[in-house]
C-alpha cells in the first residue's frame, strides 16, 4: 500500500470521526435541551402564586402568577404577525396592583379590528411572568405617532407607560377583553434546532466518507 493510499485513509477517518463526534455531541445538546424545556413547561403550567414584593429577571422568568387590580394608563401597540390570523398587535396596558403599577401583554389584536379600551373596574389577571428577548440592532425605533412599537422592550415600555418593569404576559382574564385574542406564554417558541444540527453533521460525515473512497479509487486506478 503507497504513503498516498495511507495518508489518505488517515486523513479520511480522522475527518470522518471529527464531523461524527459533532452530531453526536448535537445529540447530547439535544437531550439537555429536551430536559430544559420540560423544566420550563412545568414551570410555565404551575399554580399561580402572587406578585413576588421583589421581582428577579432571571429567577422569576416563566413565573405563573395571579394578580387583582385596575387597568390604567394608555395603551403600547407591538406590531406582530399571528399564524393564521395575520398581522396584529399586542397591546400592553398599565396595570395597578394596590399601587403598584405593573405591565399587562392582554393579547393579540388584528391589525383591521378597533383598538378596545381596557375593561373597567377592578378584575384578576392570571399569566406568566417574562421578560422576552425581542430587540437586537437592528430593530426600529419606536413610531410614537402611530403608537406602534416593533418589540416588546420591557424596560422601554414601562419608562413609557410610569410602570415597574415587571411584564406579566395574560393568560386568562375574570372578565371579557374581546375582540383580543390572549398569546400566553408556552415553551414552543423557545429554538430546539440540535437535532437538525445533528442531522447535517451526520451527512457531512457520509459525504466525506464518499469523497474519501472516491478519491482512494481515483489514486488506485491511476496505480494499477
């Protein structure tokens, strides 16, 4: 067997175990991401509890909670577009808690409907606490003339609205907010792309064991 034949078969495996030792690590990410996710649906669909007196970020993130209190102040509209139902808003509302003025998502509204005023009175909110990671550079500005923010920034909104910056995304209200459509919050759209990692470096993995006998045919033939 000539050196070119064994460098080539070296070569060959040794880049065929890198890219197969990349899936398989894919496939352990996934398996870590899987178990993540399960924590943070269990999280998201535990008993509520009330407003924490001090809210963390971070420890509180997904946290389920049940408030009692009045809608105040105007109304922020983020521009979004809902599967199925087209583009809309999310309109974010002051929400008063014995004097304590939190942030309020109550939902989804089609871009074609009126914008309702909040509903009247005192009424309880249940939802999940969130901060969501919406704004990078290259979103715009807000258009505070039309009232149309392209993502919820939660400390923006509240500087905005005179509320902490604490952001309980609605799930359910005791009393009507039609026509809005409430967007709770669920772990499907967190990115789980491992498995499709996994996938392509697998098939980079075949390619260049194809490659690698191509080219060991190649340098046999010309040999022979």
């Amino acid at each position: 067997m000539s050196k070119r034949v064994v460098s080539v078969v070296i070569f060959g495996l040794a880049g065929m175990a890198i890219l197969v030792s990349l899936g398989v690590w894919q496939l352990q990410r996934l398996a870590w991401k899987e178990g993540v996710l399960s924590d943070i649906s269990a999280r998201i669909e535990a008993e509520p509890v009330a407003l924490p007196d001090v809210v963390d970020p971070e420890a509180d993130r997904y946290l389920p909670v049940i408030v009692t209190g009045q809608f105040v102040g105007q109304t922020a509209r983020v521009l979004v577009s809902l599967q199925g139902s087209g583009p809309g808003y999310r309109l974010i509302s002051g929400f008063d808690v014995d004097g304590r003025l939190i942030l309020v998502d109550r939902g989804y509204l089609a871009e074609s409907a009126p914008q309702p005023d909040p509903p009247e009175g005192t009424l309880t909110v249940t939802g999940n606490l969130h901060w969501p990671d919406e704004v990078d550079g290259f979103t715009p500005a807000p258009d505070m003339a039309r009232n149309i923010w392209y993502a919820r920034d939660v400390v923006a909104l509240a500087d905005h609205l005179n509320t902490e910056p604490t952001f309980l995304i609605a799930r359910d209200l005791s009393v009507p907010d039609a026509p809005l459509t409430p967007l709770p919050v669920t772990a499907q759209g967190i990115p789980n792309n491992h498995l499709g990692y996994a996938i392509q470096w697998f098939g980079l993995a075949l390619v260049w064991l194809g490659m690698t006998a191509f080219l060991l045919w190649r340098i046999t033939r010309r040999t022979v």
